[in-house]
C-alpha cells in the first residue's frame, strides 16, 4: 500500500483529514495501515502478505477518515477483481478512487430452484404458476459484526409486480439455509380449448418477466434493514426446461442510474502481487526436484539446475525465493550456498569488493538469513527497537535538521546511547544465532581466506557484509519488514532509526579510516565516539565465533521466543464450577514455552497452558456459536479452549503456528471433534458423554522445524513456473552451449550474459531440465482439460455470474479449437 493523493478536504476549518488504509477480501478486513494524521495525501508504504485461506471475487482497499469522536468514515474505495490481479502484478499503479454505496457491497452466493408448471382451475381453465424455492446462500458479508439475514421474492413484468414475499430472518449466520417455496401467478387463466397453451400476448408477458431475489441484514435499529445483493432472473430461460436449479452470485443494485462524478475522491498507489498455483503431487515433481537438489555436487556448480535458474529469471531475488525454501526443506542449503559462494569467490578479484553484488549466492544469502534468522532479529533488537518507537527521544544530530528548542549535544547522548545498546545486544548474541546461518558463515570464512590469503582482515570481511549490511542494518532501518514492529514507524522515529543504522553498518564493516566513510560530517564527528579499539574487537569476537565450525546451540539456556501475539476473542473454559461460559475479550500469547491469555497486554496472565499440554488445533464449525473464524485448542481430559480470530487469515495464521509448536507433542490426538459440546450433546455425532473420543480425523502434520513452514512441492512448482516463463532464455543457453563447444573465438552478443564454464556438463543438466519442465507442462493441460470437461456452470464452486469461470471457457474454447 504505497500512498493516497488529492483526497477531498475535510469540511471543517482546517480542511486534513487523519486517514487509514484497509485492504480486504470481499468485505472481510485482513489488514490496516497506521493512521496518517493531518493530511490528505497520505504515504503509508507499508507492506501486507498474507496466504489467501478461501475464494474471493475481489481484492479490496478502502480508506477510512478517523473522526473526533473516533468514529470512521469511508472515502472510497479501490475493488480489484480477481480475474484483473494478473495485469496489475508486480506493478506500482495509480488506482482512481471509487464511491463506496451500500448498493455497490455485495458478496457471496444463493441456492435457487425454480419450476413453471401448468394449472388445470375447476373450471378447466389454463393458467401458469412459478414455483419459486430459496434453499441456503453462502458467504454473505458480516455487517458491524452481526448478520441476520432474510431473502424476498418478487415477480415483476412491464405491466404489473407481486407483492413481495419474505423468507425466515435467520439469527447470527452469514450461510443461511431457509429452503422455504414461493408460489406465483404467471399468467392470466385462458380457457382451455384454446390450440396453444399461451395466449400470444401471454407468451410475450412471460418473456418479459423477470424473477427478483433480494437478500437483507435484519437490523434492529430504526434506519432500516442493510442490503445484501440481489439477483435478477429472466423468466426466457424456463421455456426450454420447466425447472431450472443452480448456484448465483449476488450483484450489486442499480441505483437508478443516479451519475456519480468519479473523479472527485482522489487516486491510491498500490503494488499487488498475486500468485496461484496449482500443485500436485509429490510424485509428479520428482525427475524436476532431483536435478535441483543435486545442484551443489555438480561440478562446476555454473552446470548445475539452480544456478542455471539464476542465469535465466530476470531478477535473481525471483530464483533465490523458492531455491532456499526447497533447499531448507530438503536440508541442503548449507552444501549449495557453499558451492555457489566458492565459485563466487573465484570469479572475484578484489577482496574489498567480495559479495558486495547482486549475485545469486548474495540473494540466496540474504533470504536464508530472513527465514531462519526471524526469531534471532526478534530476541535480539525487537525489545531496543519498541522501545525507540514508544519514547520518541530526539535524536537529530544535522544541526541543519534540528527542531527548535533541541540541544544538539543531548540529541547526539540520546543517540549514542541507543548505538551503544544495540551494538551490545548484537555483539553478544553470537550464542542466539541460528546453526543454519553459523554453518553457511563459516564456509564464507573459508573461501574467502583461501582465496585471498595475504588479506587478513577479508575473513571478516565476508561474513560482515551480510550479518550487518545485510541483516542488521537493514532490520534496523526498516522494521516493518523484518516483522519487528507491524507498521511503518513514523518520521522522526524513521530518521532516528536511519542514523542507528548507518552507524551499526560501519561498525561492523571494519574499514580502516572510519570518519572518511561517511559523506556528512555531522556523521564523520558523531562517529569519533566509536574510533576506540574496544568496538573493532568486540566485532571480530562476535565475528569469530558466530562463523567457527565447533559452535553448537546451547538449549539449555534458551530464553523462551515469542512467537505471536494479539487480541481474539475466547469463551470460558468453565474452570469455576458456577460461572457464566460467556465469550470475553483478551490478550493472547504464544511462546516456544507456553500459550497464555490476559486482559490486556502486559498484565499477569489469567491462565496459562504449557506447549506440552496442547494435544490438537483445529478448526470449529461454525454452527456450534454461529460465529465465524473459530477454532479450538485441545487440552488434556478433553478440556477444550473455543477462540475466535479477527478475520479468516489470522485464524489461519493462529492454527498454523499453534499446531507447528505443539507438532511434537507424545500424546497428540488423531480424532477431533469439529463442533462443541452443548446442551448435553455433540453437534457433529450428536454422541451425549462429553468424554467421547472424537468423530473426525485430526489435521495432517506439519514440519517439525518451528521456524520454517515450508511445502517443498510448492516451492518445486513456483520453480518449474519460472523456467516455463524463461523457456526461450533456457534454449538461448542451450545454442550458446553448442556454440562455445565448438567454437573457440570472440563470443556472440547476445550468448555473454551467461556464465557458462563446462559447456558439456550446463548442456546435459538444460536438457534435464526442459524435459522436466515438458512433462509437467503437459500435466498441467491434461489436468485443466480433465477439469473443464467435470465443471458445471452453476454449480457451487461455479455459480452463475463468475467472471474468471467465463474467461476460463473462452481460454479453454480457444485452446481446444487450437489443438483440434
């Protein structure tokens, strides 16, 4: 979420407006930016992943004006459809703001059968009646946190309407199931002798004629009860087939075609990334896999399948991506990062510039230490860096920058202080760092010393450009996207955090002359605190010991590591023999150790369950309290702890990491109930013992290794995607192959891009792998013709009204007209 421009003033006197930013699956919230005060063209620059736990239809971003009376309204809004995700990816765009009427916020589906059938009256007379039956709908929206939905039904022509007819309001559920039926007048009686069974001006009446479903929130206040979407169905279609029954989605209402200016609400920046894929089996992806996993025993390693993955994408931060979370997966991370780092090391001339590029070996780097160095970074500057955030000391030392009644020599104290802190946090974390990040640091020790074997200082050197240029530093400048802290920090929290970091990052780089680094003098003179032998000695100890190959983790000193936090709402476990089982607020917590809950956080915890104790985590259905996002954490002697999350992604996120910690656990269970224990029964097997073991086979397990979630099948087919996309790229490689084996002269243009060393050997390994890539290219046509040849349009995966299912058909008609 970039930024907002030109959004309109607000009518008070000083015209700003204090805005937020949400982005959300149909109209679920899954995240907010921080408020920007006093302006109406807000920068957020704040980024939001997240795994997409169910279908959508849009992606949304509304922004919301924070009021006085701390009430929000909305400006307008931004609604990407999901079919469009794909011409906007990975591209900063400019979107226009769109007015936001409750007519336009629909989302989910209704179940719908309709049957026209012949009346024979007693006087043997002919007329047509419409049988009209709602059965369930699906997915509606959660209005201000409740949903009472009600559908009505009408008949309308161009000359006359019926009455509406109102189903059920059904309490607190947002998947509805009336199947209630409706009965309908179509046409006038005629009398019966009559050849046809229409009168003429009858046939037309019916064509013209149109069915209408309109869903509502039943609302308990006096402004009336919410629109939820509606449906419009001709009534052309029955004469073909007399009953008619499928899934529809809801669309929004006309507004009487009110014309609303559009461009009056300002424009959003956004960059979505929106990847999808279709993974089979394990099996399918085998032959792909194992050229890759062989990648660091290849001789040179420039032959082998990752680092040929690296030559062809045209970011090497794409290849990087998948290859370390298949190679983590798999555990050889440690032997490819050595291969590639060694050949790195070869090609390189000068020590001072060792691993200073963009190379395959620095990105791969990079994203092993963000995966398995997250709870290192939390451990060490998460506590420093809250704190920085909260205090707000000042701690501009540009004597151009300074605010008035600031005194530059307190600034530069505040400033040393914080510097000092964190270097010693740093420098004595050499215990805390990740095994994975050791091993790799100490075969960069190696290479590099064997490579430059005057240079003392380059064994140094090479582990300090990532653990402090690659890591700290840049954890320190930007929080955010470290998960240290969940937003962008402000401007002056920003600032402080930018002059920490640039001078953790020379004290870790052990350059000769420090004060000559730094273009601002302001900068070379605070930096005369820190010319003292102590600091460079503390680096190489740190530095030493996190890249020496004897270093093994010492559990049993281990600080417990917090894992999540936040608020969710949880009902009582009934631990008191009379109390209320009502549903309360509370803070929860999870660490490696425990899994507690308190009012707010900071207070003393209300209870605590220990990891050990945690035997399955499940979701709830939601008929138990008819309330969304639910799941439950399985205790000892059936004791069961019901909690409900935000939205549909924190739940997700919430029962991964809960199950990952607990994966370990000797007595876990492998049945669960799905539903609660009320009013002397199971809801799911109606079984009356509250002891009764459960109904439904628990949840696969997942890896072991708390720190990496990682499905190495996925990772393996994101990586045949990005060679079928550089396929031409990998036939380029092939001629230039052919021809540096053959032919010894200058080479070619357009063949010197890669970096080819055996011709012979990189030869071999492309043709694997565009095998490989062939295969499942072929898998992947058979499986989407399998499945266009099984889906209904209007069944409930495929309801009437799905754009990407109708873009999908025409893909598909063109592909088959293609082949045939």
């Amino acid at each position: 979420v970039g930024e907002a421009k030109n959004l309109p003033t607000y009518p008070g006197p000083n015209k700003m407006r204090d805005c937020y930013c949400t982005v959300n699956l149909d109209q679920e919230e899954v995240f907010r930016t921080k408020i920007v005060e006093k302006s109406l063209c807000p920068f957020y620059g704040e980024d939001f992943y997240c795994e997409i736990p169910r279908t959508f239809r849009h992606l949304s971003f509304y922004i919301f004006d924070r009021d006085v009376f701390r009430r929000d309204s909305i400006i307008g809004k931004v609604a990407i459809q999901k079919e469009d995700l794909q011409k906007y990816h990975n591209r900063d765009t400019w979107f226009q703001l769109q007015h936001v009427d409750a007519d336009s916020e629909v989302q989910g589906k209704v179940h719908l059968e309709l049957r026209l059938s012949e009346v024979i009256t007693d006087t043997g007379v002919v007329c047509h009646k419409l049988a009209t039956r709602v059965l369930e709908c699906q997915g509606l929206p959660i209005v201000n946190g409740q949903c009472d939905p009600y559908a009505t039904v009408t008949l309308a022509g161009p000359s006359r309407q019926s009455e509406a007819k109102k189903t059920k309001v059904k309490k607190k559920t947002n998947n509805p199931h009336f199947d209630e039926v409706f009965y309908f007048e179509v046409t006038r009686p005629s009398s019966y002798n009559k050849k046809s069974h229409f009168d003429i001006e009858d046939v037309d009446e019916v064509d013209k004629m149109e069915i209408r479903v309109d869903l509502w929130n039943a609302s308990n206040l006096k402004f009336g009860d919410e629109f939820l979407g509606e449906l419009r169905l001709p009534l052309k279609f029955l004469r073909q087939s007399s009953s008619y029954e499928a899934w529809y989605f809801l669309q929004p209402r006309d507004n009487g075609n009110k014309s609303l200016k559009p461009d009056d609400l300002g424009s959003l920046r956004l960059n979505v990334v929106y990847t999808e894929d279709h993974v089979f089996s394990s099996d399918y992806y085998s032959p792909l896999r194992d050229v890759l996993l062989k990648s660091a025993d290849v001789e040179p390693v420039s032959a082998s399948a990752a680092h040929i993955l690296g030559e062809v994408c045209r970011e090497k931060q794409e290849a990087a991506i998948p290859l370390v979370r298949l190679f983590l997966h798999y555990g050889r991370i440690v032997p490819f990062i050595s291969a590639i780092a060694n050949a790195e090391v070869k090609r390189t001339q000068d020590p001072n510039t060792i691993f200073r590029g963009n190379s395959l070996t620095s990105k791969c780097i990079d994203e092993t230490m963000k995966l398995a160095g997250m709870h290192y970074l939390q451990v060490t500057l998460k506590p420093i860096i809250d704190e920085i955030c909260q205090v707000h000391k000042p701690c501009e030392i540009d004597p151009v920058k300074l605010k008035d009644g600031e005194n530059l020599e307190n600034n530069r104290e505040n400033l040393r202080q914080y510097v000092d802190r964190i270097f010693t946090v740093i420098t004595k974390s050499g215990v805390s760092c990740p095994t994975v990040m050791c091993d790799i640091f100490f075969s960069l020790r190696e290479s590099a010393a064997k490579r430059f074997q005057g240079d003392l200082d380059v064994r140094y050197t090479a582990v300090s450009s990532f653990i402090f240029l690659r890591f700290f530093a840049p954890a320190i400048l930007s929080p955010n996207l470290f998960q240290l802290t969940p937003h962008h920090p402000d401007p002056q929290t920003s600032r402080t955090l930018t002059l920490i970091s640039k001078t953790i990052q020379t004290l870790g780089s052990l350059s000769k002359s420090k004060s000559a680094n730094f273009k601002e003098s302001y900068m070379a003179t605070f930096y005369d605190y820190f010319n003292e032998q102590k600091y460079a000695d503390a680096v190489k100890n740190f530095l030493d010991l996190i890249s020496s190959s004897g270093r093994r983790d010492h559990k049993s000193i281990e600080q417990p590591i917090l894992l999540k936090e936040g608020f969710m709402i949880k009902r009582a476990q009934g631990r008191k023999r009379f109390g209320m089982k009502n549903f309360k607020k509370r803070w929860f917590r999870l660490t490696n150790h425990e899994f507690t809950y308190q009012k707010s956080k900071g207070d003393h915890p209300l209870c605590s369950i220990p990891i050990e104790n945690i035997l399955a985590v499940e979701r709830l259905e939601e008929e138990s309290f008819k309330m969304k996002n639910m799941f439950q954490v399985i205790q000892p002697e059936r004791r069961v702890l019901y909690i409900q999350a935000n939205n549909c992604v924190e739940a997700k996120d919430w029962i991964d990491i809960l199950t990952k910690v607990s994966q370990c656990n000797k007595k876990r269970l492998t049945v669960y109930h799905p539903s609660a224990y009320l009013n002397g029964h199971w809801l799911c097997c109606k079984a009356t013992a509250d002891n009764t073991p459960g109904c439904t086979p628990c949840t696969g397990g997942l890896p072991a290794n708390i720190q990496l979630d990682i499905d190495g099948d996925r990772e393996t087919e994101r990586i045949y995607s990005l060679f079928n996309l550089y396929m031409p790229k990998l036939e380029k490689m092939q001629e230039a192959c052919g021809s540096k084996s053959v032919y010894d002269g200058p080479e070619e243009e357009e063949y010197s891009t890669f970096i080819i060393d055996d011709p012979k050997e990189t030869y071999k390994t492309l043709r694997l792998i565009i095998e490989g890539v062939g295969t499942l290219e072929q898998e992947h046509a058979q499986y989407k013709r399998d499945k266009f040849k099984k889906t209904k349009y209007g069944s409930q995966e495929h309801p009437i009204g799905d754009k990407s299912f109708q873009t999908y058909i025409r893909q598909q008609s063109e592909i088959s007209a293609h082949s045939i």
